[in-house]
C-alpha cells in the first residue's frame, strides 16, 4: 500500500513538474492569434514589393467599424485580422493621393473562409485557423490578391500569406 501512495506521489509530482516545464518553456510566447499578414506589390511582370502612402483600411460591416490603417507615410504590409463569428471579412481601402481623393476609387476585399478551431497544447490552449475559400476584389488600383499561405491555410505562424497587388506607374528614366 505505501508503494503505490509512493507511486501516486511520484506520477502526481511529474505532472506537476511537466506542466510547470511547459508553461515556463516560452512554447506560448509565440503568436497566439491568427493574423493574415498583406505584403503590398507592384503588378508587372517582375512584382517587386511596394510601399503606398496616403492609404486608409477600414471593415466594412463589423460591428463598430473602425479605421485598421490612416498612413500618411509610406507602408508595405498590413496585418488584416479576420472575424471569427462570420465566415467572411471586408475590407475598404481608401486612397488619398493626388487626383485618386474620391470614394469611387475605393477598392474593397472580401475574404471567404472556413474558420478552423485548432488546439495548440495544453499549456497554450486553441487557436483559430482560417482556411481561405475565396478572395474578391475591386479592380480601381488594384491588380489581384492571392493567399500565399500552404493550401490556403493561415495559422498563427508571422509570416507574410496574403499578396495584394497594385497597378503602379512607372517613369522611364533616361540613362
């Protein structure tokens, strides 16, 4: 009888000492959300990576609809988080350069996804997964968006899986 009380003392202090282990290991500190990350590109036949100024994106019918981004200085990428009560998200971009100050040239994306419940571990817990159906999009300034996320799977892994990309001009320069 002692032996199997020391035995039960042993198993129950392993566990202890595990979960401890686990939580202490830093196996939560990485990203714990779900976060598509936009990189922005020129469309051309070599797309190069391009930053815009003047850009404002904002949902479109989430609930108290709010500004994501007012950049009056040039960005690249955007983090776009998607809505895990509906199985799509819109977003509105707002372009206020010179001569494109006009809510007709607005672009809008909507993303149509499978949202995708994932547990993680015991220490961490679940994360949502989204599992990318459909990307529709305006053609004002922009050229197409892809998922670039391995078989249209974004996690919460921070990397760059959505390319939006624009139609840009561009000068000739005389050499």
């Amino acid at each position: 009888m002692k032996l199997r009380v020391k035995n039960n003392l042993c198993l129950v202090a392993v566990a202890m000492l595990l979960t401890f282990s686990a939580c202490i290991s830093g196996e939560c500190l990485d990203n714990k959300n779900s976060l598509p990350l936009a990189g922005f590109y020129a469309s051309s036949t070599d797309p190069k990576a391009i930053s815009l100024s003047g850009l404002t994106v904002y949902g479109y019918g989430a609930p108290g609809d709010s500004v994501l981004l007012q950049s009056g200085s040039g960005i690249s990428s955007l983090y776009l988080p998607f809505r895990i009560d509906e199985p799509q998200t819109t977003y509105i971009f707002h372009y206020e350069q010179e001569g494109i100050d006009d809510e007709r040239y607005n672009d809008t994306i909507t993303f149509k996804y499978e949202i995708v419940p994932y547990f993680v571990s015991a220490a961490c817990g679940s994360i949502y997964k989204y599992k990318v159906e459909s990307i529709e999009h305006t053609h004002h300034l922009m050229d197409s968006v892809v998922c670039t996320a391995p078989q249209n799977i974004i996690d919460n892994v921070a990397v760059e899986n959505l390319r939006v990309y624009f139609r840009v001009e561009t000068e000739e320069v005389a050499e």
